[in-house]
C-alpha cells in the first residue's frame, strides 16, 4: 500500500481534487482501490464518494448491492447506485450507462474527479480488443491514466499495479467473467493465454508497443501544435500545404472536437480526397454534424436544417438597394424554383451548367440554392447573385416585364 500512496503523490493525481467519486463495482480492483484510498484519505486530502452500477445479471447481484449499502454506511461514505432498465444488455450499452450515471453522480455530489480500479491487465485487454476491432493507431496508445471527464477528471490510479497485487479482503467475485459471452472475457480468457503461451512476455509486449504508439503521438501532436491548424474552421491553405502524412493526422486531431461523431474508415478517406479537390462541398456526416468545405476552409458544424428562401417580389422600383431588378420577356409564364440538374444560365454569350458556372466564379454554397427565375425554361436571374445575358439585353426594351425582388428567409409558424 505504500507503493501506492507514493506514486498518487508522486503523480500528484488529488492535488486539485478534494471530492472524489470511486467506480465501485465490488470486485477484487475495485474493493482495494476504495480501501487504499480510504485509508490514506487524510494524507491525500480527500473526501470520498462511491458509486455502483446494478445490472441485474447474476442471481446476487442485489445481495451484493445491499452488502456494499451496508459497508459503505458504516464507513460513513455517501453512496449512490443505478441499475441497468435496457431490454437487452450489450458491452457497449452498459458502459455508455454506467459513465452517464458517474457523471451524474459527480455533479450533485460537486466531486470533481473520479476513480476506476483499471490495472495492468485491463490495459493488455483494451489494446488487444481494439486491434481485434479494427480501431485507428490512436486508440493503441492503451487506457490514458487520466483525461477530462464530466466536471472534472476521470483518474485511474492502478495501471501500474497488477492484479495480483490487490488484496481486498472483501469482495465479489463475479463468476460470469470466467465466461466467454462478451468479447473482453473472450480476450482474457482464451485468446491472451493462448497467445502468452506463444510468448510468455506478451502482455508486457503489448504494453511497451502502446507506449511506443504513445511516445510516436506525443511527436505527432507537437507537429500539429506548431501549425497551430486546429481551430472550428480549418485552413485549406496551411492544410494542403503539409505531406499526405501529417495531413492523414491533423483530419483525425480535428474529428477528436467531436467525441460523438463516429466517422468510418472509408468516410475518411473520402474526406481527404474531398479536401484535396478544388470544389466547395457540403455533406451530413450524422444526425448531428455537417462537413463543409468553401475555397478557404473546411469544417464540421451543426447539421442544421436549410431554412425555405422565398422572393418578396415588387412590380414598380422601391428605390432600395437590398432589391435586386430583373427583366423578363412580356409573354410566357414566370416560374421561381431552386436550381436542378441540368440547369444552364446564358453569361457573356456562353451557355454554361450552373454547376459549371458556381464553380469557376466561386460562388458560396449557401448561394448555390439560391432561387431562380425562368421564363419558358430560360433563367433569366439567380436571385441575389446574377442576370443571365436574356434578362440584360431586355434592360432597354419597352416591351418587357420588370420585377424587383429581395431574398427573404421563410419563418415556421411554430418557431415564431
């Protein structure tokens, strides 16, 4: 135990911390974790908090949390427990669960850190599973020993210690470990003895190639830093100054803004084949995010809806600049759309693509969707942004039909 109160010293890992919330599952980790702590929490300056998930998968699981209940109020240590309401259990559900709860607990209990019991062997499981699963070089870097979370830290203080140096005297051993269901328990139990008997040293191997990864990212991050490229808009210009590379990285440094957006490997890589083109882009990446591209930056944001424009239109000058004039033909219908493919504009005596068109004279996505004005499939406007040669040759003819139109951005009813 001493061991470990020098290296939390050492680490200064409380020395902004004086509430602290402890991960409690009841196991052998997590037991000695909260013992450890408590016993040096004058030492350390804390006060302790404790949290368990119940997820209602073993016969004894309530037994369980009403033992801890019981442990915890003779100590004199808040307590706070959940337990797991979905219909199907999965890895990846209980774990989302089990972190909102703690970050729940963190801010009514105003705790500003909080402490799992992940050791040695979960660092050996984590990066074997995310090799297993195909996850970027980034994610091998292993199990940081702390990292912002909720309204504070999120720190692991066993990383260093192995499992056999724990000793709990009280704890629960839960036997659905010993399994092989989820794929951790399959990777503790059958591929990393399979794998230790190939090489007896390859937990550690594993570990030292995280830390290699590690130390290779810490390079990587520094490069970055310099370029001082990561900002809510990237330069296209520092951006596609820098080797294929560094470019690769600076894209995943960008995406990590944005912890809920999961991106595929092949949605990257289309995004850097869209960065490297000269076209402005805008494409929904999610429910949530957008990625957008203009001659100057690219970015992700909000995906946002596309507000309704609609032409506040006039028949006679309203002497306002805002107002854009357009001449039409005095016979055939007048139709106001938004462009669709195949539309062509007449500009200087050449018939171009309005795609053609945006693109040569760089015209702003948002401008792209702006209205037109046709008369018998001719435009003669784009409104806000251009006349076509149709409508400028009529500017001196008696025999037309003039209108003035503005822009305008159609409001719901129900957000007004």
């Amino acid at each position: 135990m001493n061991r470990f109160l020098k290296l939390v010293q050492q680490k200064e890992f409380f020395r902004y911390h004086k509430r602290v919330l402890v991960a409690l599952s009841g196991g052998k980790d997590s037991m000695t974790l909260f013992n450890w702590l408590y016993t040096y929490r004058e030492e350390l300056e804390i006060e302790l908090f404790a949290a368990h998930v119940n997820y209602g998968l073993r016969d004894v699981a309530n037994w369980e949390e009403e033992q801890l209940k019981q442990k915890m109020a003779t100590l004199h240590i808040e307590f706070e427990v959940a337990h797991y309401t979905g219909e199907k259990f999965s890895e990846e559900d209980g774990r989302r669960m089990r972190y909102d709860f703690f970050r729940e607990v963190m801010t009514n209990k105003k705790c500003t850190a909080l402490v799992t019991a992940h050791h040695k062997g979960d660092q050996v499981e984590t990066v074997l599973m995310r090799e297993i699963t195909g996850r970027r070089l980034r994610h091998l870097t292993g199990i940081p020993e702390r990292q912002t979370f909720g309204p504070g830290e999120l720190i692991r203080p066993l990383l260093l210690f192995n499992k056999a140096d724990f000793d709990a005297e009280e704890y629960f051993e839960d036997v659905t470990n010993a399994g092989t269901d989820y794929l951790r328990n399959r990777v503790r139990n059958r591929y990393i003895p399979a794998l230790t008997q190939e090489n007896p040293r390859f937990s550690e191997a594993i570990i030292d190639m995280s830390q290699e990864i590690n130390l290779a990212f810490s390079v990587i991050k520094d490069k970055i830093a310099e370029l001082e490229i990561i900002k809510d808009e990237i330069s296209l210009k520092i951006f596609l100054r820098q080797s294929r590379a560094l470019q690769h990285f600076i894209l995943q440094e960008y995406l990590e803004k944005f912890p809920d957006l999961q991106v595929s490997k092949a949605k990257f890589s289309e995004l850097l084949w869209i960065i490297e083109r000269p076209q402005q882009y805008r494409s929904e990446l999610s429910g949530d995010y957008c990625f957008v591209k203009n001659d100057k930056h690219f970015m992700i944001v909000p995906n946002k809806p596309i507000p309704q424009k609609e032409l506040e239109i006039k028949k006679e000058d309203p002497e306002d600049a805002s107002f854009m004039r357009v001449d039409l033909p005095m016979a055939g219908e007048i139709e106001i759309r938004q462009r669709q493919a195949g539309d062509y504009i007449l500009i200087n005596g050449h018939h171009k693509k309005l795609r053609k068109f945006f693109i040569e004279q760089h015209v702003p996505l948002e401008k792209r969707e702006n209205l037109l004005i046709l008369v018998e499939k001719d435009i003669y406007a784009i409104t806000d942004l251009t006349v076509s040669d149709l409508s400028k040759a009529l500017k001196n003819d008696k025999m037309k039909r003039t209108l003035w139109v503005k822009p305008t951005i159609r409001e719901d009813i129900d957000n007004a």
